[in-house]
C-alpha cells in the first residue's frame, strides 16, 4: 500500500479517493449489528430520556421502513411529535401516511416553535456545521429544555479491532468522530449546560461477537467496552 503523487493505491475496502466504503469484518453498512429489531434497544434507552412533553425529532426518516424505525416507535407514544428530515422522497411518504414531518436541514431550519425536547440520534457525526446545527436546536428548545443525542463513541474497543484491517469503522457519511470529553465540550461551547454523559451498546449479531462482546463488557470500562454515546443536555 502508499500514494504515489495524487494516486492512492487501493487494497481490501477503501476507495480511490481515501473514503471508506467499508470493512473485511463488516463489508456492507446494512449489514452488522444494526438488523431488524436492533433498535428497539436504543429506543428503550431514549424514551425516558425525552420526557412526556414536545419532542423534535432530528434526521427523523433514518431506517424509515423497519419495524424497530425510532420516529415510528416514538410516535405510538408521544403526541406532540414533529419531525425534521432532508430527504425529500421520504419525507413526503411520511406526510401521506400522516407523520408530522418537514423537509428541512438540520445545520438551518425554522419552525416557529419550541419544544420540551429535541432528539438527534446518530446525527451530529454527519454534520459539517456543528455549530449552526446547536443554534437551531437550542432556538427550538424552551428553557430549560433537553436534547438528547446520540452518537458512536470513537474510543470503543471495536474501533480499535477494525483499525487493524488498514482503516477505522468509518462509515462513509461521517465527518467526525466524539468522545464524551469532545460532545461535553462542544455542547457546553453552545448553549448547553448540565450535560450527561452514558453509553450504550448494540446487540452483537453473530455468536463470536457475543461472546467478544460479553469479554469487552465485563473487563473494560464503559467508554471503552461499548460503542455509541448518548448525551442529555439542559437548553440554557
């Protein structure tokens, strides 16, 4: 492998141009522990965590068309829901079907109103414009109100696993990845301020991940055994 002036020589997933399209021990990004029902878990974290008032749903069309799609399952229980995508395609699907949602984009949108809660799941790690995307969402808050996101954690043990096979588990959307000291950091440098730090992680697919994962969980620590961030923030 190596560049010789402005061309990359290509070995295993990694494209022409540098980006990761994908990995030998996950080769295609609907595949891995992200399958049907995965996101029910994610869900059962969250819910509590949005309270019982108004939610903004963030990057709401995300898996739209599981069974376990987060905006579907968020909306058999919260009844001021709205939601945000830039989609457009699914985005009218969804107002057909009767969702409250709007073609809009997350780094610059205006609804006119406040919620109690803002929820951007997996989202802060495709943005180019953290700052923009934080105005809106603490414009779109009432006082005291919370976002809540979510995002992988860049310190997780898989991580470093994947690095072995010539580049990071990056999916070829991402500009960015966090740590609980960096979100806490970039929330707190925009408006937030009692923010919580915790961490979740996905149900592992095959019987060796199990059995990995179990392995990470019981003798690592929480920021290196498990693979996604979820931070609480107060609007101040």
């Amino acid at each position: 492998m190596g560049t010789v002036g402005n061309r990359t020589k290509v070995a295993g997933s990694v494209a022409s141009d540098g980006v990761a399209t994908g990995h030998f021990l996950q080769p295609n990004w609907g595949e891995g522990p992200w399958g049907e029902g995965s996101l029910r878990d994610r869900f059962e974290i969250i819910r509590p965590l949005l309270g019982n008032g108004s939610v903004l749903d963030l990057g709401c069309a995300s898996r739209y068309g599981r069974t376990d799609w987060l905006h579907g399952l968020l909306a058999k229980e919260v009844p001021d829901l709205v939601g945000i995508d830039i989609n457009s395609v699914t985005v009218e699907k969804l107002q057909e079907e009767g969702f409250d949602v709007r073609l809009a984009d997350a780094r610059e949108f205006d609804l006119g109103r406040k919620f109690d809660a803002v929820f951007a799941g997996e989202l802060i790690e495709h943005l180019d414009d953290v700052r923009g995307f934080l105005t809106n969402v603490h414009r779109h808050l009432e006082p005291g109100g919370r976002l809540v996101l979510t995002t992988p954690n860049a310190f997780y043990v898989g991580n470093f696993v994947y690095r072995f096979g010539s580049h990071g588990q990056v999916h070829p959307e991402h500009t960015c990845w966090y740590c609980e000291d960096t979100l806490r950091r970039v929330l707190k440098v925009n408006g937030f301020s009692k923010v919580e730090i915790m961490f979740a992680g996905h149900t592992s697919p095959t019987p060796a991940r199990k059995v990995a994962t179990f392995c990470a969980q019981h003798l690592l620590p929480p920021r290196l055994a498990l693979d996604e961030i979820i931070a609480v923030a107060i609007a101040e």
